[in-house]
C-alpha cells in the first residue's frame, strides 16, 4: 500500500517550488481549503505515484465506481483503513489529483452548503 499521510506529505512537498525558483510557470492545484501552484516537472515526475495513491481510495470516488464521493470519506482506503485523520493531508492529495487532472469537484464550491457537513464530493477520473 502506498497511501499514507507520509507519502503523501512527501510528494505534496517534492512537488513545491524551492527557493529560489522562478515561478513564472506552474500548474494548480485545487483543494477544498487550499489552492496550490506545483512545480511542473516535478509535478509530472510524480504523477503515476499520485495516480497510484488515488486508485487506493474506494471505487465509490472514481467516475467508474459511484460517481464521486464526500470529503469526509476519503480518509479511508478502499480496504476500509484509515490512512490519514488529518483532512489537511487528505487537501493535499486533492490538490495533487486535480493538478494532473485526476480529481475535481462535481458540484460547484457555492453548492458546497448544502451537502452534509458542508464539504464537497470528490471525484477521480479514472
């Protein structure tokens, strides 16, 4: 299993610009609480790693499986283990899915309200 909160920290930080770099060129990220501009090379270096952790969520958040899945959900891998109890480091993953084109939301965020505990449905392309 690669899904930890670990690995995904690890690759969240990787995937940052360092100082010094210009950051004329980046690719973002969307989060529920966070929007994020990402490094592009090493952005796409780490895309099968991200990709691979994402397919670890239950099939319920893939377009194939059920059509998306609460936020508040995603803290569990497909196996029904808990994988992270922070929802900053489930945020990151998200931002990482949406920059590679893996992850959105399927609702518009000023609907957000109006789903339980107000937090949106993720879905994973796959």
């Amino acid at each position: 299993m690669i899904l930890n909160a670990d690995k995904v920290n690890e690759v969240f930080k990787s995937c940052l610009f360092q100082d010094g770099e210009g950051t004329d060129n980046y690719i973002v990220g969307y989060g529920v609480n966070i929007k994020v501009g990402f490094h592009p090379d090493r952005l796409l270096a780490q895309a099968k790693t991200i990709d691979a952790m994402l397919s670890e969520l239950p099939d319920t958040f893939k377009r194939s499986g059920g059509g998306g899945m609460s936020f508040m959900n995603m803290c569990e891998s497909k196996e029904g283990n808990l994988w992270t109890g922070a929802h900053r480091t489930m945020d990151q993953l998200v931002c990482l899915g949406s920059a590679i084109g893996k992850v959105s939301f399927p609702m518009p965020r000023e609907m957000w309200s109006y789903l339980p505990g107000g937090m949106p449905y993720i879905l994973i392309h796959d």
